[in-house]
C-alpha cells in the first residue's frame, strides 16, 4: 500500500545519490557525521548531523528532511545547508529514513503514528533536536525545520506538533499538516484540491498540541508551477493553513520578484510564499559563489534560484538572533496586478480562458499556474477561480 501511494513520488525524488562534495567556494572542513546513539528513537530514524567547525555555543539548528528515496547524503551534498553553516554558524541536523520504515524512504508525513506529538519518527527527530542543543549548548529559541516532497509533509507536521521547539519552517514541494491521516488519503492530498477554508486547515494545526497558545513558527513555502507530483495546490493550501494559524488575511502584504522565475509573496512576516514559474518537483539549488547562490544540481535538486538561503534569511540565520530582513531583491516590491492578486472571479470555463486565467486542451479546462480540472470547455460550465499570484489561478468555488 505504502509502495502504491508512493510510486508517482519515488520518480520524482531522486534515487539514492553518492555523497558528493557540497558545490561552495571553500569546502567546509567538518563532514556529515552519524550520531549513533541520541536518546529515545521510536521513529527508528538515523540520525546525521554537519557541525562547522569550531562552533560556538548558543548558536541556531536547522533540521533538514530528505525526500523519498534520498539519504541525509543527498540532502547534504546537494541543498546548500552546509555551506550555509558554515557561513552563518549553525548546527545542522539530517535525520534519514529506512525501508524498513518505508519501502521507498518517505518520511510518514501520513500516519498518525509517526507524524504527531510524542510519537513515532516526529519524537525521533524531537530527541535529534534535544541531542544536538545538548552537545552544541544550542539557542532553544532558534530551532527550526526544512524539507522536500514528503520530508516537506513531515515539515508542516512537525511545525503542527512541535510549535514549541520549532520557531520556523520551510516546506519545500511539500503538503499541509495533517492533510492525510492514512496512506490511501496521500495521494488525494498530492493531487487534489481538499477545499477546505482556510480556518479548516488551521485547526488541523491547533488540534496537534491542544491548549498551545502559541507563538506560531513562521513558514516559507515553495512550490513549482510545473510540479505534477505534489501539485501546486498544495503551496495554496499550506498558505491558507499557516496564514489562519498566524490570524492573518490570505491577502498578501507584499509581492516580489527574485530569481528564477520566483515570485514572492509575503503575508505580514509570519508566513511566505515562493512560486517558481515552471519549475518541477524538487529543491530549487543556484549553484555558484555569490552571495545569494548556494547548492548544487542534481536529480531532483534543480537549478533556479538557492531556497535555503532564502529561506535562512527568513529565518534571521544571516543576523545574530532571528530576524525579519526580507531577501534581497532587484525589482521594486509590489502589491498590484491585473487583476489584483487574490482576485476570486466567477464565470464560465469558455469567458475564464479567454480573460487568461485557463486554458483549454482537448475540450477540457484548466486552471493557469495550478493545472486544476475544471470540466468542459463550454459557456455552460462555471467555476470560481482565485488569483493567489501573479498568473496563478486556483478553484474557489463557494469563495467568491
């Protein structure tokens, strides 16, 4: 079952790579370490970990989660999160799956057994965190969380079940907490559209830890137009989950435009999206020596632009506490299109293609940007779609 609900994510998460040298202009020194023994394990994860050297204490972790058939090798090898240590001075934690756990080593970001507080592999990577704070005399309050496809899935679930150890998150191609509860509801989730209100998805998040009253991590989200593994809408609906956890109007704040075909949009300085125009599924690398570039390419590690520094600016690794500074950007910040972003218009399939909000193929009708079905390419037709950014339509019926 769990090999049936994974098979269309195993063939867009790499297959298990060698290690290879992170691509930087200075090699870092230190070296991917197992760490053998590191308290209560459930989960059955192993855990790896890169510490720059000569690390001082009170200094930030970043836990980062591969994809499905990848190693904590791959994800160091290729993400950038090394080089970035190295650079700004944290400890870097990479847990890493086994077939025994699952047959194509997918985080369970599916099962109530492993992706919630206390128990399975979110309490491995729980006991991971408090080993590394251990040994390092880490900052408890600049703990935080990454990763891609189904380590993205982990991610949100445990931003959800953990709000208290993680301050923030970066879910890379990744699904809602909590959006399956079972293998036979993972592939809907990657799929599909769940429509539900944001205020739904949020208290899928509060339900995890009841009686937490916050504060909330902040989260980073990405998402390529182009994926058909986890599909965009997935970027949406994390969105609209972590904007009503946060209490905030899935209005954007502000829209910017980075580097390989990103458009960020923010939503106060709680919650963040990047959408990648046409980008597949995987984690967006720009490999190179400048200051915002980091990473390497590699199956599934695509070139564009370097999420994790991004996403470490998000995260105020780059200051001496956690911060707000917004990446750096060579266009002016706008919050204005045509229409507005998070315009919800009402029509027919036929009057949406020709406004450029779908298109047609073969008689049927899809959405820009999210590639959602919408039916028949007709005047008879009729859905709501919503604007979320610049070109990137989603159905919102019974939104409008």
């Amino acid at each position: 079952m769990r090999k049936l609900a994974f098979a269309g994510l195993a063939a867009i998460t790499a297959a298990v790579l060698t290690t290879v040298g992170v691509a930087a202009a200075d090699p870092p020194a230190a070296s991917l370490v197992q760490i053998s023994s590191f308290g209560a394990n459930p989960g059955a994860l192993a855990m790896y970990t890169y510490t720059p050297s000569g690390l001082e204490t009170g200094r930030p972790v970043v836990v980062a989660l591969h994809g499905c058939t990848q190693s904590a090798a791959d994800y160091y090898a290729h993400s950038g999160w090394p080089a970035l240590a190295d650079r700004w001075r944290f400890e870097v934690v990479f847990p890493q799956q086994s077939t025994a756990n699952n047959s194509l080593k997918c985080f369970n970001w599916f099962g109530t057994a492993d992706d919630t507080r206390g128990n399975g592999e979110a309490a491995s990577v729980k006991s991971m965190v408090d080993k590394a704070i251990g040994d390092h005399g880490s900052d408890r309050s600049r703990v935080f969380v990454t990763g891609l496809s189904a380590g993205g899935g982990m991610t949100a679930d445990l931003l959800a079940a953990y709000p208290d150890v993680f301050a923030g998150g970066g879910i890379n191609a990744g699904l809602p907490a909590q959006c399956a509860t079972s293998v036979t509801q993972a592939t809907n989730c990657q799929q599909n559209n769940q429509n539900l209100t944001p205020a739904q998805w949020a208290s899928r998040v509060t339900a995890q830890y009841p009686g937490y009253g916050g504060p909330w991590p902040r989260v980073a989200i990405w998402q390529g137009t182009g994926d058909y593994t986890v599909y965009p809408v997935n970027g949406t609906e994390l969105r609209d989950q972590w904007t009503a956890v946060h209490g905030l109007s899935q209005t954007p704040t502000s829209t910017q435009s980075l580097p390989g075909g990103t458009t960020l949009t923010s939503y106060g300085d709680q919650v963040q999206l990047y959408s990648i125009a046409g980008m597949g599924h995987g984690t967006a690398v720009d490999p190179g020596t400048g200051t915002t570039q980091c990473g390497s390419t590699g199956a599934y590690f695509l070139a564009g632009i370097c999420s994790s520094y991004y996403t470490g600016v998000f995260f105020g690794l780059d200051k001496g506490s956690g911060g707000t500074t917004p990446p750096p950007t060579t266009t002016t910040p706008t919050t204005t299109t045509t229409p507005p972003s998070g315009a919800c218009v009402s029509a027919s399939n036929y009057a949406h293609t020709q406004a450029g909000r779908a298109h047609q193929s073969s008689g049927q009708t899809y959405a820009n940007g999210s590639n959602q079905a919408m039916g028949l390419w007709n005047t008879f037709t009729t859905h709501a779609l919503r604007e979320t950014s610049s070109g990137y339509w989603v159905l919102a019926d019974g939104q409008c």
